[in-house]
C-alpha cells in the first residue's frame, strides 16, 4: 500500500511539473482584432497597428509620453513616446501586459510603434523574455530580423569608450570588437540612467578588457543595441 502512494505521489508531481513547463513555454493568444507579431512585421509604413504585449523596460517618463522596450513570445516592438500619464507610467514595469493602437514607422532604421496609445490588460501571464545569444549573428543581415530583442553577446572586446558631449551625464557611445570587425552599441541615459550599476560600469572599461553584454537590438542607421547589462568576461 505504501508503494501504491508513493506512486501516486510521484505521478501528481510529474504531472504538475508538466502543467507548469507548458504555462511557462505556451504562447498566449491574441485578443480579437489584435495583430500577431508576423502580422505586425508584414504591414505597410504608416499603417495602424494594433498589439498586445508585455513591457521588459522603460525609458524615463516626461511631458506625458513614455517610450517602452516591449515583447511578447514571438518577436519585440519599440514603443516611441507612447502617450502616458505619469501615474501609469509607474505602473509599466516588466512584465506588465499592455494593448497598443498606434502607427508603424521607422526611423534611421529602427522599427517603432509612433502616435501610441495603450490600455493595461488584466489577467494572463506575466512574460519578460530571455536574453537570446546573438553574437553569432554580429555583422550578418540576419540580425535586423531580431530588431529590439533581448539579445546576448559574448567574449567582445572593448575598442573605445565616448562619451556625448565629452563627458558623463549623458549617451555613452561603447565601441566592441569580434573577429576583427567593430560594433556600435550605445548606454542609452534615459533607459539606464548614470546612477545605475550599467553606466558606472561602462564607465571604469579600458580599450582590451573582454566583456559579456546583454541588450536590446536597438538600429540606427545599422545595428545599435541599447545595454542593460555588461560585465568582464573571465579572464
């Protein structure tokens, strides 16, 4: 009879941890009338865009506008000075689930979702996504494909720190090496701001440290991933 329940036992559990993993990998449904990624990616310049999805980070509230790093589980969006009242500019944090009606644009080679608006959407999962490793990816065409993802890239090489207007407070331009070729990232202030771990970091980087970096595949005029994590690579 023991045996009987510890059995059962163990059945209950790998049955939840089944439900669990499938809640975790599911991709949850779009409402009625609200575009999948693929969709979203296949519309014309200029049309109206409707989505559901989830904030993984924020740039810094004003003038009523906010602009959001946003995903969902197949693809990301750059949500540009989205309008936003500063008490639900506070209530963005990751994981958040918004519906957006806006316009899709670009500029300097960034997708963006322009003139947004948004509802908060109750219930659901709370996603923020995995960076995934795009070093592979650095200097291919494939990248753009991953345009605002939460990417990984490793074993980089500093080249040059800069920063705007020649001193901290404000962008700090990273330039990184890989194989004998140089990329542009950027520390974007009004996403990781100079009190933040991030920025101070960059700040103490000399030209041939190696580091390891999280971003998201941010484009200006090519790639430009904005940085929200970076450390030395062990040596």
């Amino acid at each position: 009879m023991k045996k009987f329940f510890a059995l059962m036992l163990a059945l209950c559990l790998m049955l939840a941890c089944g439900a669990c993993v499938a809640e975790e990998t599911a991709v949850e449904a779009k409402s009625e009338g609200v575009m999948t990624y693929a969709e979203y990616d296949a519309a014309a310049m200029d049309a109206e865009v409707v989505l559901e999805c989830y904030v993984q980070a924020t740039q810094s509230w004003w003038d009523n506008k906010i602009t959001v790093y946003a995903a969902d589980q197949e693809g990301a969006y750059f949500l540009y000075e989205m309008a936003c009242s500063e008490e639900d500019a506070a209530k963005l944090v990751p994981g958040a689930k918004i519906k957006v009606t806006g316009y899709k644009g670009a500029w300097a080679g960034e997708i963006e979702v322009m003139e947004a608006t948004f509802e908060f959407v109750e219930g659901g999962i709370n996603y923020i996504a995995e960076a995934v490793d795009m070093t592979a990816l650095l200097g291919t065409e494939e990248l753009i494909a991953k345009q605002n993802q939460k990417a990984a890239f490793k074993g980089l090489t500093v080249e040059k720190i800069e920063y705007k207007n020649g001193e901290p407070g404000d962008d700090i331009y990273v330039t990184l090496g890989l194989n004998g070729a140089s990329y542009s990232f950027c520390v974007e202030r009004y996403l990781t701001a100079p009190d933040t771990e991030v920025y101070t970091t960059v700040g103490t980087l000399q030209a041939g440290d190696v580091v390891d970096v999280e971003a998201f595949v941010y484009w200006y005029e090519g790639p430009n991933p904005h940085i929200t994590s970076i450390v030395k690579a062990a040596q």
